[in-house]
C-alpha cells in the first residue's frame, strides 16, 4: 500500500485498519480516550489538587504557628521562677528619655540585692547616683552638691516598675493586663515582647514593655508615660547571684552636700 498507515484499536478490538496520518495529539487523544482518560477533566483534577495542597499547607502553618506561639501566663511564670531563685544581681544598663522635645541617653552600672537594695550607679555623661537599702532611698548628683532622700515605701520613681527584677512580686500580677506586643520589635531575634500596665502608677504611667530573652531574662524594659514621655533600660553583661557587700547600698552625703527630704528624680 502507498502512503502512510497509522495504528489505532477499532472499537470492537480488532486490528488497526489503514488511515490517513494521524499526528501525535490525535494518537494520544484516541488512547485515553480507549481507557476512559480524558485530558480536560485531568487537568481539572490537577487544579483541585493544588488547591487542596495549598489550603493544606496554609492550615498547617497557622497550626503550627499557634502551636509555638508563646502563652503568656507560662512566660511570666518562667520569668517569675528566674528572677525569684536569685539573690543578686550586676548588670550594664542604658538609659534613654525621650520627652519634652529632647532625648538623653546615659549608661552606668546597676546592683540589685534581695529584699528590696538596689543601686544606679551613673557614669556617663556624668557622675549620678539612685541608691536604696530597702528603708531609704537617695539620688544624689555630685555636680549639684545636691542629694534628695525618701522613704523606700513612699518612692513613687518610674524606676519602681523595676522591683520585679528582684523576684519581689510577679510578673503578672505587678503588670495589669498583661500581653504579647507583636507590634514591637525586640531588641534580638527570639526575643519576647510583653506590654502591661503597672498597678501602682496607672496614674502616672500609661504602659510598660518588658523584653525577654529565651532563658527568661529581662534585656529592656520601656515606660511609657501618660504624658507622652518613654524612658527605656536596656541591660546587658549580666551576673547573677554575685557576691553584694550591703554597705554598696548605704549612703552618706559627703560634707557640704545640701539634703532635701522628699521627691526622687533625675
């Protein structure tokens, strides 16, 4: 025979008979169609497939995502639990205000000791000192001759936020409403942001941002008051549990300094 020949099944099984070419997509048309396949209808079974592992992998990752999410009243325990096994605590700290159309930034050494000592130690840009032995408080700045003194249970300084550093009262319970500030971005990657209120100075202070590292340490804490000006601590180069002599904590206004009873601040 002349021409070409192609092969196809006839429909009652019998073998190929003569016919004009056939091109590829026609073979491959005739076959699926002899075993009931047919393209169009895969192609739709495809898309239904990707879209189903699409919407699949999407519940899986915001499973997974809540799944590791932090719970709140876990981290604040754990911080909690950290802070309460310590007896002291040195520390490196940053201090930046911003308020009143300026913005300060110091830095300088802290000490904490249980029950209740605590000492700021400023070094930079100048010489400044907060310091507490639990029953009075002082801040005393050398270049004013200057030194303010309190009593320890009527001091009402933005640093007071900061007694839960010493394991004194819980995380939880110190700051109202307590949560996570996605919003926020910490300091370093794995570090937690949690926002509340501090119950004793609703008044006074509008917020508080506690940053948490993955080992439940504080790295930064920010105060943000009602009237618009944020102080923030960072802290870094911390010891725990070293040894404190209490007399660190003791004050005594060298001779010459003027002593004004009442009211702390920088």
């Amino acid at each position: 025979m002349t021409g070409t020949l192609s092969a196809a099944y006839n429909t009652n099984g019998s073998f190929p008979v003569a016919a004009g070419p056939l091109f590829p997509s026609e073979i491959r048309g005739r076959a699926f169609r002899s075993v009931g396949w047919h393209p169009v209808k895969s192609y739709r079974m495809r898309i239904r497939f990707l879209r189903f592992s699409i919407v699949l992998f999407l519940t899986s990752t915001f499973a997974t995502a809540a799944a590791i999410a932090p719970d709140v009243k876990s981290l604040a325990a754990a911080v909690d639990e950290h802070y309460n096994h310590l007896r002291s605590l040195q520390a490196e700290f940053t201090e930046v205000y911003r308020g009143s159309g300026m913005e300060r930034t110091e830095s300088g050494t802290l000490w904490l000791k249980k029950p209740g000592k605590m000492r700021w130690e400023y070094r930079s840009p100048k010489d400044k000192l907060f310091v507490s032995n639990g029953k009075d408080a002082w801040f005393y700045v050398p270049e004013d001759r200057q030194a303010r003194k309190t009593e320890a249970r009527k001091l009402e300084d933005i640093r007071s936020p900061l007694a839960f550093l010493l394991g004194k009262t819980k995380l939880e319970k110190e700051l109202h409403g307590l949560s996570l500030a996605p919003d926020v971005s910490p300091l370093q990657s794995g570090n937690v942001v949690l926002r509340g209120v501090p119950q004793a100075l609703a008044d006074r202070i509008s917020e508080v941002l506690v940053e948490i590292t993955p080992d439940h340490r504080i790295a930064r804490i920010v105060i943000q008051e009602v009237d618009g000006a944020v102080t923030e601590y960072r802290f870094g180069e911390m010891k725990e549990d070293v040894a404190i002599a209490d007399a660190r904590f003791q004050f005594k206004p060298p001779e010459g300094t003027e002593t004004i009873e009442g009211g702390l601040g920088p």
